[in-house]
C-alpha cells in the first residue's frame, strides 16, 4: 500500500491487517519506554521565544513535536478549545503545549485532560515557564532570592509575566517593587509595592522591564505619551543603578521604548540569557510533566 486514498482502493484482508496492527499499537502503549512520545504545541497566539524554546526542548529530550496551526485546524469550522485537545489527546498526544489569549482558558480543561497541559502563556494571566526561566537566570545571577530587591516596571495591569513573577518571588522571599503609569497598575496587585520608577531602579538588584501589551488595551492607553523619558530604562537611569544589579525582560523588547537600544546588551543586561535559559526549563518542565504522567498511569494500570 504506498498511498492510502480511498477506502474502496482497499481489499478487505488488507483492512484485516491494518486493524490488527492497530490493536498491536494499542496494547504496547503502556510499554512507555518504547513507545514514542508526542508533545502538541498549540499557539493561538504569536510567539517566537516560547514556542521555539519548547520546541528546541522536545527535540532535545527526543520528542515527537507536533506543531499545530490554529489557521489550518478545525478550529476554523468552530471547534472548541475542549474539543481540539481532546481530540490531540485521543490520537496520542502525550502532553499539549497551550498559548492562549483568555485568561485561565485551561479551567475548562483541567478536570477533563488526562494529559499534562503546559501553559504557554493564557491571556492576562499566567506564564509559568517564563517565570521559571527568569527565576533561573536571578539564581545564577545571586545564588538566592531572599532579600533581593526585584522592581518590575511598565505595563503591570496587562502582563503574564508581571502577576506570575510577582507572586513567586514575594513567596521566594523577595522584595518585589512595581513602578509605571498610573493607569496600568493592576488594583488587584498585592505582591509588590508602588513607587516612582527612578526610586524603584536606584534600590533594585533586578530591574525587569516589560513590553506596553497594545494588543490588550483596547485604546485605553492612547493619551500616554513620552513613555520612555517618564519610564523607561534610560542611559541615565542605567547609571543609578547598583553596580551588581541586572537588568532583565522577558521581551520582544521595543527598543527604545522600555529600554534603550544601546542597554538591550549591555554589560548588566541578562536578556539573551534568559532566552538561553529558557530551553533549560522547559525541558525540565516537559519531563517532569512526563514522568508524573507515567506514574500516573501505571498507578491506574496497577491500582
Ligand atoms: N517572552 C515570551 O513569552 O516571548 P514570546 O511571546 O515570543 O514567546
């Protein structure tokens, strides 16, 4: 059989055949160690560091990587968010990779999904791996978190990035500042405190800089003018620094904007760094998640 076509191009022992082979397949499932894993990656939204750390990660921990293309999907005749990994889990997926732009869209999932789910990123909301990688690269940087001081500076109310930092690293033991305009603070915030962004960036070991989320604004921010002057990280304000302090940001970076161009690789700058760093943690992260799922299902085999 060198193509499969149509099913009247097929004789029924044929047919015979491929049934029983797939009942072979389906039996040595639970052979883990043999069987090739999946991983699906599913980007609903645009993504270059993220997506191509996991996918790097995968390859490197010899994953079968299954890149899924939301234009090219079922989603486009109307398939649910449920449906589509359901469906990836059904056919063999053994863990799926979620970016998606509503905020918590795995609550939907969790209960239902046998499969680990990694977030990617969901929205306003969470970035876990991001957060991981970033606490990574502060822990080469200090060998500790307690009694660090952390600023995270710009657009607080819209970023991932912002609220998952700033919850793990108050827990972790640091002093985690917030600075930026006024109507991007999140109220909701109560990891970190207010101040103005020169004191914040005077005090620091760690500036971390965020991207101004336009695609989550909805033109509210349309009056905010001379962003980098008022709050950016400027070659002046780079000179207030503490002489050991780093500057990070989880990027794409608008150079010129929340940092100047000439600081983006600069001696105290770790931004390629945590890009680098990224990969490391999501391998991490993926054979965790695989092997908590192992044991999952030889506790249910067994059980
Ligand atoms: N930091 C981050 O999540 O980058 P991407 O949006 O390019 O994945």
């Amino acid at each position: 059989m060198r193509h499969l076509l149509r099913m009247n191009d097929l004789p029924a022992d044929e047919i015979m055949r491929i049934l029983k082979d797939a009942e072979r397949f389906k039996t040595g499932k639970s052979l883990l160690q043999e069987t090739p894993k999946f991983v699906a990656n599913l980007f609903f939204e645009p993504s270059t560091r993220t997506r191509f750390s996991f996918e790097v990660a995968e390859k490197r921990l010899g994953l079968n990587v299954l890149n899924f293309d939301a234009s090219l999907s079922s989603v486009q005749k109307g398939e649910t968010l449920y449906d589509t990994v359901r469906t990836l889990e059904a056919i063999g997926a053994d863990a799926v990779v979620i970016r998606h732009p509503d905020d918590e869209y795995f609550t939907e999932l969790q209960d239902s999904i046998s499969i680990p789910i990694l977030n990617a990123g969901d929205g306003c909301g969470h970035h876990p791996t991001q957060s991981l990688l970033d606490l990574l690269t502060i822990q080469q940087e200090f060998k500790r978190f307690e009694g660090l001081t952390i600023s995270i500076h710009g657009d607080i109310k819209h970023s991932r990035v912002a609220r998952s930092n700033a919850e793990v690293l108050k827990r972790l033991g640091a002093n985690v500042l917030l600075s930026g305009p006024e109507e991007w603070r999140d109220p909701l915030n109560k990891f970190g405190q207010y101040v103005t962004t020169d004191e914040a960036i005077k005090t620091s070991d760690v500036v971390m800089l965020l991207r101004i989320q336009h695609e989550r604004h909805q033109g509210e921010n349309e009056g905010l003018t001379d962003y980098h002057r008022r709050f950016g990280l400027t070659l002046e304000r780079e000179n207030a620094m503490k002489p050991n302090a780093i500057i990070m940001h989880p990027a794409p970076i608008n150079r010129g904007v929340e940092i100047a161009t000439e600081l983006v690789e600069s001696r105290k700058s770790r931004i390629f760094k945590q890009m680098e760093n990224g990969v490391f943690v999501r391998m991490a992260v993926l054979k965790r998640a695989l092997e908590s799922a192992k044991l999952n299902e030889e506790e249910n085999t067994y059980a």
